[in-house]
C-alpha cells in the first residue's frame, strides 16, 4: 500500500475509533418505550423537519423545530382549534373572577412521565419564575399586566394584575407551557437552563404525549410515548415513537417522504408543490388554515409616508391578486386589507373590500401628495421564499405605477436587525400566528408597541384599542376592535395582505391527524401526534 | 502549512534535486486549481528567452484541439453575456404555465412562477461572468503585488510566506458565508469577500515564481543599471511572473463563479440580478429541484461549461509554454 | 535524534500560530461586522431593557479587548464558552458532529487516494495518449462540478428510484453492532463520493505531471539503462518520489474539504460541523461559530502535523 493512501486510511481509521463510542448496543429487553401504555403500538412515526432543535427549554427556544419537540413534553394550558377559538387542553376553565384576578382551573388526571401529578403549584411556579427570571421568549411580552402568580388549590391558578385586561388570561393561556417544578427548580434560573440532560432513567421528564429520549444532533430526535395521556382520543399515544429527523434542504426531505424513509414533513410544502404531492402515490396533503398574516408597512417616520396619500398610492401599486395566484398558487386567503383576518372569524367584517390595484390612481395620488422623488427601499426577508418572490413581482407591479421599488432583500438576522431599527421606508413580513386581535392591535398600533412598524401615533386609534383591551366580554370587543381596523385601513397603518393556507405532506399509511392552525401547530401538535395511527 | 515539503517558503532558488519536492512547490496548490500551475524552472526558460516566447506559446496552443475549443466556450460565454438583452427578453412578471418542462416555446423550461429559465440562464451568465472577473481581477492584483514585494524586499517575504500559509489554511467557504451574512448579499460584497481569501493562492504561485527570478543574473544586471526598484519591478519582474498569472486569473475566475454560486444556493447571493447560483437556490426553495429537473440541469451545465473551459484552456496554455511536459517515454 | 526535536518544536508553534490566527480572524469578523446577537438570542420584539439584560449575560457588554482577552484566556484552559441559543458548551454542541465531520472527508480522502493514484499512473505511463487526455478530462469534469446538483440527482436516482442508498442521515436507528457499521457505510456512500469526486481531479493531476516529472530525472534513466523494466521503475521508483508531493496535497486539501463540505451535507442531511457553522451563522450564536473554526484549524493543524512528521522520519532532507 502507498504512504498516501495509508496516511488517508490512518485518517479514516482514527475517525472510525472515534465513531465506535457512539455505537449503540442493542437495548436490554424489548418494549422498552411500550411501558404498559394501553394503544395498538404501532411503529415509530418519523417526522422531517428542517432545522435542529436549538432550545430544549420552552420557555426560551422559539424556533419551529423547538415548539414542535417541546410541544410534545410540556403542556399548553388552552389550544386553539381550526376557528381560532381557545379550547381547553390542560386548563378545563379559565377567565376573570374580578377586575385584577384571572384564574386557570386546570385537569387533575395529568401526571409528568416520573409519576409525580400535575398540579396547579407546577402552573404558578412556571409563570412566577418567567416573571422573576425573564427568559427571553414570547411568554413574557404577553404577561405585562401581570404582577405575580399563585397556586391557591391543586388545580387552581390565579393571576393577580396590576390593571384590568380582557386579554391576558387567554393569551397567557396559550403561549405559556408548563414545564415539571421538580425538575426546573433545582438547576436554577429558567433563563439560563438548557434542559439538554435527560434524567437517570435515559428521557427527559414529559406530561407527554411523547419524551425525548435520544437527541442526536444535526441528525435525529427520538421521543418514546408516555403511559398516559388523557387528552388523546385512546388516553394514551398510538405511535410507540416519534422521531424527529432534520432534512436542512427541502428537496431531499420531499425525497425521503417519496422513499418512505420519512412519514410526515412538519414543515409547509412549497406551494409549487402542493399539486404534485396531492397526486402522488402512496402521499397525502392536508390542509392547515394559518393563523397570521403577510402584511406591508409604511415607515410613517419617513416625511413622504408620513402622508396619507403616498400610503395610499402605494397600496394601490401592488397587484395582491396576483401574488396570491402565482406566488401563492392561490393557497391564500383575502384578508381585505383589514387586520381583523377572516380565520378571526368572531371579529372579521364580512364585507372587506380590499385595495384596488390601480397604477393610474396610484399616479395621481402620488402626483396630489406633490412628491416627486417615488423611489422607496422594500426591505424583506431574503430567505423566505415567499416573501422574496412577492418582492420581486411588487417591483414591477409598482414600476407600472411610476414607483421605484428598491428591493433590499437581507439574510434573517440583518433583516430582524433592520426592522428593529426602523431601517426601511416599506416593510414586507409576515406573521405565523395572530391568535388574539386586541393583543395584536395593542403591539402594533399603540406608541411604542414592539412591532409597531408604522411608527403610527394616533390618539383616536389608540382610545379604541384600549378601549377594547377594558371589555372582558368578546361580544362587547367586536364593534371597538372592527371601529378600530376601520381606521387603520382607511388611513392605510398596516396594509395586511392575506392569510396564507399551509399544506402538509404526510404518507397515506397514516391517519387520525387533528389539525389546528398555523405551521406551529398544524398536524405536528400534540393531540394531534397522539391519535395519529397507521391502523384503518 | 506543510512548510517542508513546500521548498518555496525556504530555499526557492535553489534547482531542486528531488523532483518530488519540486512538484510541492508548484503543484501542491489545494482545492480545485491544483491542476494547471506551471513549474517554476520551465517559467524560467521562457523568460530569460524573451518576448518571442509570447509567439511561441500561442502557435503551441493553436495545435491543441482541446484548448482551442475551451477558448471557444469561453469566448461563447462572454458572448451570451454581452449579448443578453439580444437573446431574451429580462426574466421578470409571471407566466401562466408553472414549471414547465422545455418545449419549443421554453427552450429550458419555466420556473414556478412561469418564467423562462433560458432567459434567466443567459442574463444569469452577466453576473455570473461579473462576480468571477471582478473576483479574479481583485485578487490577481493584490495577490500578485504582495507576492512581487515580498520577492522584492527580502524582509518582508517571511511574513509574505507565513501571512499566506496562515489564509491558506483558513476553512474559507464558512468564512465566506459568515462574512455575506452579516454584510448583506450584494454583488460587490460576495466579489470582495471572493477576492479577500483568493488572493494567497495567487501570492503562494506567483511567490515562487518571482522568488525564482530575482536571483536571476539579468536581474542583477538590471540593479546595476538603475537604482529604481519601481523600473525594475515594472520593466522587468513583472512581465517575467505575468504568464503565471494568466493562468491564475483564469482559474481563480471559475473557482470564482463556484464560490458565487455555492454561496446563492445557501441564500446568500444577489437577489436584485439574475445569476446561475440564483437560479438553482429559487429551485432549492421551491423544493423543485428532483422533480422540475430542468431548473436544476441548465445553470448546473452553465457553470461547468465555464469552468471546465477555464480549466483546460489553462493547463493547454501551460502546456504551450512548457515544452517539457510534452509527452516523453 | 535533536534534528528531529527542533523541527517538531518549530512545526508545533507554527500550528499554535496558525490557530491563534483562526481564532482572531474570526473574533474580529464577528464582533466588527455589523449583526447585533441580541436579536438572536431573545424574540425580535423584546424590550430595550431586555435586550441590555441580554447583552450583559452573554458578557458583550464589554469593550472588545476585553472580551477578547477572556475568550482567548478561557481557550488556553479549553474552554470554548457556552451556546448563546441553546445555552450548553460549545464543545457538547460541536464534539458530536466532528466524528462526522471526519468520516466524511477521510472517507473522501481514501477514495481519492484509492482511486486517483491508479488513474494517475496510467494518464503518466501514457502521457499525450488519447487514454492522458481521457483521465485528466473526467478528473478536470469533476472539479468543475455543482455538488447540490450532483447531490440531488445522485439521491433521486440511486436513493428515491432504485432504492439502493438511503436519504439522508449517517446512519439507521435500530440496528445494532455489525449491522450498525453496515449502516454507517450505506449512508456514507454517496457524500463520500460527491465529495471524493471534486477532489480527484487535483490529485490525479499532480500526481500525473510530477510523475512525469520523475520519469524524466536520472535516476529513472538510470534505472531503465541498468535494464529494470519501465512498469518497476514507474510504479516503484518514480510513483515513490512523486507521491510525497501528492500525499501533500491530502494534507493541505483536508482544510478546504473539511470547511468545503458545508454543500455536501446541506444536501445530503449528513450531520457535520460544517453544517454546524451554517446554522450557527443564521442564528448569530458567537461562540459556536468561533469554536466551530477553532476546531477546524486544529483539524487542519494536526493533519499537517502529521504529515510534516512523516516527512521528517522518511526524507531526513526537510529537517532543515
């Protein structure tokens, strides 16, 4: 044998011992993940996925994939079914017991994978410490009105406000996930746990459905199914496994689900793909109604867009039809340009008319604002697909109206960065999930709200939004909230685009999804795991 | 690094006796243009010998069918790039059949938003051909004044040859993507941050090249007519490195347009002009390249066209210019 | 042997430099690029006070030197810092893809060696034939290659339609001991011979025309007037000089492959550190990535380390 080709196998060689230390041995006995749990057992259900987890603790990770895996051992108090409305999960009532008292009410049939229950004191202890601790994810911005947390039964939960608001129970309800007492409290601040450790028995410590168990990085995410799960149709999962696999390019995901080495792909299919997986073999596609929308924003900071009428010039310079049809392949819904979006469906006007797309109106307009200089920088975000091909096309949509459109695609962080510092004359982005108008309304109308991207200062809008925020009834928040997106359509504050609808590819040997909206949710939630079958 | 086994950073001059550690130093190039750099003592030969060589080497080049026709690749290249707007019409708008297959209509086929990718291939080669000789110009001329001064000033050439082992033997492709990252994916970034860690690989060739030169008599002859160093450097080391870095601007440009278009395909490339990497990330993010094998074939075509073509063009040049590694048994 | 002390000694403080080198250049892109990692770390719509507590944590607060003087500090006791989005060590986070890592390119590696020095051999034997011309045009074809596409169709045909490799990952769950390595390969196959492929043609280039080059040396000649026939003195007098360089060329190549793979395993979901760096970069997350070029400069350091002291006991020549 040459030097050189020893020298390269003495390379492979060494990289081959160090691979021996992963060599699995063959577990000690079977039905290892069977653990007396009462479903028909059948194989692993294997998920594909994009990206790896970055954060196994939920109070802190708020990728997809993250949600996705930790959705499946930490518990939401309230879900959100396929209208949009809030339903019970591990909360079975929830509301106001007076102005400055919320409370959860909470299932006494749930128990963590180690066999302690699941109390009320593992719900406050939860919120308290998101409170003291301020893990940076969404959680927090949602509990403004929040002053402390307090367990005052085994299954009763009480929030103590600092002022009265209609919206922060159910808010709270949803974005918060409980995580085990026992097993946060010792390591310390909720802001600085990994949660990356499982416990001696080998998995990490689940309400279920499902619990990690292996964690392979850049490759797999094995979870076991729990004993029991009462919100499961059987009360307990069906699939024995679930095994997340990260597919970083969507072509060899979509391959691995035509191989069959993969069951489902938790993320949306590209919308030029739907039709050819709808009629393929052996695939199926469900639909998922989104639960956000796709919006563009003026920089009213910017002299020109701080008039009226160059918004509107603007909004009249985009063809949303055609988006919708080609970029979207029609899997998009209208949202009339009103930021109360149909799936609201308890807040939605049923008769919004949505901006016209007229490149002459657009023109005079533009002309009557006496703004010369039409040249505007469109920032988006480079590598959403979607986004960045709406981009291109609203540049020569807005061409025939004599506007300049200055694409100014960046790479996600440059842009997050960008609009955080209001670098932008136009803004084009989207949100996943808008489950609550008035919270929405509060963050991104009023002054100083954290995604007010308009810059808007406008005390009649703002009277109304807090307005509604005061009204603990839904009913009496309808006509505020639709006065109130009245206004912001008229003067053009927010020019909400549409609804995009999302498709999920999965294998037609499996069935018994839920669906609920939005990507984060869709097929990959936890009931919806949970009575997944291969069985019929 | 491998610093022994690369007699360049140490004893240049010296003719090697062991053929072996000759080729180190000439030929141990990593990554894709190991293949065509020229020996130092052959570049030696045809300089001393003059201008006539020019003539030479091109008469030797006309007799290599292979080499001429890469030249006539490339010449077509720079054709469809010029002549884009004579070819087809800007790819833009949309169309109403989506990713279809190529027919008489779509020569290569749409996109899945209706666009013709032929046109997007033949306005991507303007960009493409931009990215590469902006790239390839930026770090030939820093590339190569760095490696003529550290022949030059003597003192300065240890620090030439460790600055240049160091750059070597950073992973540059992740260094490129973090630098377009945080900069922003724009067409004068990516040709910098190419050309930013290029240039050492045109320094190291053409380093043992002048390093070779300077201790040449004539070199000496020249010092003792002059004592301007920028008319010697100009007059006369120059010209005697400039066949070396022929060929290096032609390999750094493909190696170029594979970096461009490596980096397009992670999102990181121009989104505001039309190029081959461009076209192949929006089949990636449509999840089409398997399935709409048409997106994926032709700007993977283009690119080897481009690069193959530079690649033997070269290795035919340096063949020209080496008589000695004409065939001999 | 002293000689061969000192050289060692040199050799090791030029790895030290040129890790040292990797370190800075990366601490300093990062930090005077513009990208704010705050924004990375909490949910965009994070307050000003937030976004301070966040800097503080992470300790970017500091001045630069500052923070430049601990990271080099807490790396001197291998310390590569902790994650900023997924709060473990760096070296947890990072250690588990480097066996990957490895296996890829020395798997590269063997198959270039394996297959590029019979190919270069021949083109040598028969240089100018139309067999040379053959063998450089496919190596050259090779290097011109787009991996992505390669990768796509390499999986569509030989995965999706004729069943024969798997889709992605490194290896199978569920198997076990023989069966397990069996799996490892099954996956590696077609990365390996991706990555293998842009490479060979350098190789087998290089060795080619320095072969040529040996053949032509007086010692051949020699050799072939001392009546020792041409296939002996090619393939053990003049391929034994020429695969020094060549061998080389496998050791200043491993650090382009290692960063070079980040295509190969985007495509092929193979679970590297060049991926690693890929995702590191899209969530801003410091100390992953200045680890992550940490570890492939000492990856590149030791592999020239290695082949400078092989060198060193085989040619006494070098140790000057």
């Amino acid at each position: 044998m040459s030097r050189g080709s020893r020298a390269a196998a003495a390379v492979v060689a060494a990289a081959a011992l160090a691979l021996t230390a992963c060599a699995p041995s063959a577990p000690e006995g079977e039905g290892s993940g069977d653990g007396g749990a009462t479903g028909s057992g059948v194989g692993p259900l294997v998920v594909a996925t994009t990206t790896d987890v970055v954060n196994f603790n939920p109070l802190i990770g708020n990728s997809r994939t993250d949600s996705w895996v930790t959705d499946l051992m930490y518990p939401r108090l309230l879900h959100i079914n396929e209208d949009g409305e809030k339903e019970a999960a591990l909360a079975t009532d929830w509301g106001y017991s007076d102005d400055l008292t919320g409370y959860f009410e909470i299932r006494d049939d749930m128990s963590w994978s180690d066999g302690e229950p699941i109390t009320a004191e593992d719900v406050a202890w939860t919120l308290q410490s998101v409170l003291d601790d301020q893990p940076a994810g969404t959680l927090l911005g949602q509990m403004g009105a929040v002053e402390s947390v307090e367990a005052v039964s085994d299954t009763r939960v009480e929030l103590h406000l600092s002022e009265p608001d209609a919206v922060v129970v159910p808010e709270v309800g949803f974005w918060a996930v409980v995580v085990p007492q026992h097993v946060f409290e010792p390591e310390g601040s909720l802001a600085d746990f990994a949660n990356d450790a499982p416990q001696a028995d080998g998995s990490w410590v689940s309400a279920g459905p499902y619990a990690l168990t292996e964690v392979q990085r850049g490759q797999s995410y094995t979870m076991e199914r729990v004993e029991d799960y009462p919100l499961a149709d059987d009360g307990a999962p069906n699939a024995s496994e679930v095994v997340f696999r990260v597919y970083p390019d969507v072509n060899t995901e979509l391959l691995a689900l035509e191989s069959g080495e993969v069951d489902l792909v938790a993320n949306a299919l590209p919308p030029s793909q739907v039709e050819r997986l709808q009629s393929a073999d052996g695939i199926e596609v469900a639909e998922v109604p989104g639960l956000g929308y796709a919006h563009l924003v003026y920089n009213m900071d910017e002299p020109r867009l701080a008039q009226v009428d160059v918004r509107r010039a603007l909004a009249a310079a985009v063809d949303y039809d055609t988006i919708r049809e080609v970029v979207l392949q029609g899997q998009a819904v209208s949202a009339g340009s009103n930021p109360l979006i149909p799936v609201l469906s308890q807040f939605a006007p049923e008769d919004a008319e949505e901006y016209a797309f007229d490149p002459q109106a657009a023109r005079d307009l533009m002309a009557s604002a006496g703004v010369d200089d039409t040249s505007f920088r469109l920032l988006y975000n480079l590598t959403d697909p979607v986004m960045a091909q709406a981009a291109q096309l609203m540049e020569e949509q807005a061409a025939e109206a004599g506007i300049t459109l200055e694409l100014d695609g960046r790479e996600r962080n440059a842009y997050l960065a960008a609009t955080d510092a209001g670098d932008y004359d136009v803004y084009l982005g989207n949100f996943a999930i808008m489950d609550d108008p008035v919270t929405n309304f509060r963050l991104s109308y009023l002054p100083g709200g954290v995604i007010n991207y308009t810059h808007v200062d406008d005390p009649d809008l703002t009277a109304l939004v807090e307005e509604a925020g005061r009204q603990l009834e839904v009913a009496d928040q309808v006509p505020v909230m639709q006065e109130a997106a009245e206004i912001v359509k008229d003067q053009v504050y927010d020019n909400i685009m549409y609804t995009q609808n999302l498709y999920i590819a999965h294998s037609d040997e499996w069935s018994g999804f839920v669906v609920q909206p939005s990507e984060l949710l869709s097929v990959v939630n936890p009931v919806s795991l949970a009575n997944a079958t291969t069985a019929g | 690094m491998a610093a022994p086994t690369r007699p360049s950073a140490q004893q240049p001059s010296e003719p090697s006796v062991d053929p072996a550690a000759e080729g180190a130093t000439v030929e141990g190039v990593p990554g894709a243009q190991a293949a065509a750099v020229p020996g130092a003592p052959a570049d030696v030969e045809q300089v001393a010998a003059g201008g006539s060589a020019a003539r030479d080497t091109w008469r030797a080049f006309r007799r290599q069918p292979l080499g001429v026709l890469s030249l006539g690749v490339l010449g077509v290249l720079v054709a469809v790039a010029v002549l884009a707007p004579v070819l087809a019409d800007y790819p833009s708008g949309t169309g109403s059949s989506v990713l279809a297959p190529p027919s008489a209509q779509h020569w290569f086929g749409t996109d899945n938003l209706g666009r013709d990718v032929f046109a997007q291939v033949v306005w991507g080669s303007r960009s493409s051909l931009l990215v590469a000789a902006g790239a390839s110009a930026l770090a030939i001329v820093l590339g190569t004044a760095v490696a003529v001064a550290g022949a030059w000033w003597p003192r300065l050439d240890a620090l030439v040859g460790l600055v240049v082992d160091l750059v070597l033997s950073l992973p540059v492709l992740p260094l490129m993507i973090l630098v377009a990252a945080l900069v922003g994916p724009r067409t004068t970034t990516i040709v910098l941050v190419i050309a930013a860690f290029s240039w050492p690989e045109v320094t190291r060739v053409v380093r043992s090249l002048a390093l070779t030169v300077v201790r040449l008599p004539y070199m000496d002859a020249a010092r003792l007519l002059t004592p301007s160093a920028t008319w010697i450097i100009t007059r006369h080391l120059l010209p005697a490195v400039t066949p070396v870095v022929v060929v290096s601007v032609v390999l750094t440009a493909s190696r170029a347009v594979l970096s461009a278009a490596g980096l397009a395909f992670l999102g990181l490339g121009d989104p505001r002009s039309w190029s081959w990497g461009r076209v192949l990330f929006e089949a990636q993010q449509a999840g089409a390249m398997s399935s709409a094998w048409w997106l994926t074939l032709f700007p993977s075509l283009a690119i080897l066209a481009l690069v193959l073509a530079a690649t033997l063009a070269s290795i035919a040049f340096n063949d020209a210019r080496d008589p000695r590694s004409r065939v001999r048994r | 042997m002293p000689a061969l002390a000192s050289f060692t000694l040199r050799r090791l403080a030029r790895g030290l430099v040129t890790v040292w080198f990797a370190v800075t250049v990366t601490f300093l892109l990062l930090r005077l690029l513009p990208g704010d990692p705050a924004l990375a770390i909490a949910s965009p719509t994070m307050t000003e006070e937030t976004r301070a507590a966040v800097l503080e944590r992470y300790g970017l607060a500091d001045p630069l030197v500052v923070q430049y003087g601990r990271y080099l500090l807490a790396l001197v006791q291998g310390d590569l810092g902790t994650s900023f989005t997924q709060g473990q060590p760096v070296s947890s986070v990072l250690l588990e893809r480097l066996p990957w890592t490895l296996l890829l390119t020395g798997a590269a590696l063997v198959v270039t060696v394996l297959v590029g020095i019979p190919l270069g051999v021949l083109a040598a034997a028969r240089a100018g034939s139309g067999l040379d011309r053959l063998v450089q045009g496919l190596g050259v074809t090779g290097q011109s290659l787009f991996v992505p596409s390669v990768g796509v169709l390499l999986l569509y045909v030989l995965g999706l339609q004729l069943g024969w490799f798997p889709i992605g990952g490194a290896y199978d769950r569920d198997v076990y001991g023989g069966e397990w390595y069996l799996s490892v390969l099954r996956h590696l196959a077609l990365p390996a011979l991706s990555l293998a492929l842009v490479q060979l043609g350098a190789y087998v280039i290089t060795l080619r025309s320095t072969l040529i080059e040996a053949l032509g040396e007086d010692y051949c000649a020699l050799a072939r007037a001392g009546g020792i026939p041409y296939r002996r003195v090619l393939w053990k007098h003049a391929l034994r000089n020429a695969l020094l360089p060549t061998t080389t060329l496998v050791g200043l190549q491993l650090g382009f492959l290692v960063g070079g793979a980040v295509l190969t395993e985007t495509v092929y979901a193979y679970p590297g550190v060049g991926r690693g760096i890929y995702e590191a970069v899209t969530q801003l997350d410091f100390p992953v990535l200045q680890g992550a070029f940490v570890l492939l400069a000492v990856t590149v350091v030791v592999a020239n380390l290695l082949t400078d002291l092989v060198y060193g006991l085989l040619d006494p020549r070098v140790r000057t």
